[in-house]
C-alpha cells in the first residue's frame, strides 16, 4: 500500500518535475549566453581602448568609434534574438506540458465521474 502511494506521489508530482527541469535547463543556458555576451562586450570594449588610444587624430578615432559601436549593436541584437528564440521555445515547451497535464486530468475526471 504504501508502494502505491508512493508512486501515485510520484506519478502526480511528473507534471512538476518537468518544468522545474525545463526552468532549470533554461536559465542554465540563459546564464551560459550572458557569460558569453559579457565577456564579449569586455574583451571588445578593451580592444576598442587600445585602438582608440592609438589614433592621431579626431577623424580616425571617429571612425573606430563608429566601428565599435556598429559592432556593439550586432553584438547586443544577436544576444537578444538567442535569448528571445531560447525563452519562446521553453514557453512552447511549458506550453504543451501543461496542455497535456490539462487533457490527463480532464480524462481522469471523466473516468471519474462515469
């Protein structure tokens, strides 16, 4: 008896479990992608320094500010795709988890109540 509710607990609580492990894989990768884009963003700020401080004169240190910038907004615009396509896609798959678990209990009730 106790066999079956212990796996009646665990059978109830798949539901749970799945988006805590899709949560958790999603900011997983979140994370990964905003450690990437930081060190990014440093390690081109540090070399648009470097460029910067060896100009002559105001018209080439406009044209590698232009540069870095240009290369700042691809950076950061490419960043915010990944991050839209990965958090759409969690939000699809949490989507159909609870889609599912909806249709089982509106079974199970059905079954129920006959």
């Amino acid at each position: 008896m106790l066999d079956k509710m212990n796996e009646q607990l665990k059978e109830s609580m798949k539901p749970v479990t799945e988006l805590a492990t899709l949560n958790m894989s999603t900011l997983q990768e979140l994370a990964e992608k905003q450690n990437a884009l930081f060190s990014t963003l440093l390690s081109n700020g540090v070399a648009f320094a470097e460029t910067a401080g060896q100009q002559k004169d105001v018209m080439s240190l406009a044209e590698a500010q232009k540069a870095y910038l240009e290369t700042l907004q691809e950076t950061i615009t490419e960043s915010a795709k990944e991050t839209y396509s990965l958090v759409s896609g969690a939000q699809q798959k949490a989507g159909a988890m609870f889609k599912d678990l909806s249709e089982e209990v509106t079974a199970k009730m059905a079954t129920v109540a006959k």
